[in-house]
C-alpha cells in the first residue's frame, strides 16, 4: 500500500466516486491480496473532479500541499498510485497519525 522512494511515498488508493461525501475508510485488502487505501469521493469522475477531490483530501489528511499530491497511474479509473513528495520519514509520521499506514 505504501512505497518508500527517495524523494517522499508512492500511496495505492482505490477510489468510490459520487461517495456521498469527501472521506478516507481506511486500508483494505483486495480479493487479489493486495493492499489499498479506500477512499470515497463526493465529485462524480468528470472534467477530473474527482482526482482534484482525491488530492485535496489526502494533502489535507497528511497536511502537505495539495501540489506534493501527484497521480502517478489510475487516472481514468478507481485504482490509483499517488506520490507525496516530501522527506518519506516525516510522510510516514503524518500518515500513522491519521490511521493511514500499513
């Protein structure tokens, strides 16, 4: 779910769009055992509101810019890579804080 690289974390999200409101469930195992972040997003999936919501809140929930938040892959569907650029180890801290870790 978490990747370390040396310039911040590579985050696997998989996105509900039109989710009722803007929040993080929590991690979760796919039926293919790998692991994700759930995340629900109020936008629908078009014009890319639903990714700009994505960044916003994960910026907001790890307190780090909306711009440090970077959709690597996934852009056009619910599974998504995120980078958060920023020192990993400090990244890190700010997730487990929230409940965000692995």
């Amino acid at each position: 779910m978490i990747k370390w690289v040396p310039d911040g974390l590579i985050l696997s999200v998989r996105v509900t769009p039109k989710g009722g409101r803007d929040t993080i469930i929590g991690p979760r195992e796919a039926s293919d055992g790998q692991r994700h972040l759930a995340v629900k997003i109020a936008a629908p999936p078009a014009d890319g509101a639903a990714n700009e919501a994505l960044r916003r809140l994960i910026a907001n929930a790890v307190g780090i810019g909306r711009s440090a938040v970077t959709i690597l892959s996934g852009e056009q569907a619910r599974e998504k890579r995120l980078k958060l650029a920023g020192d990993p180890v400090a990244l890190l801290a700010r997730l487990r804080a929230t409940g965000i870790d692995e």
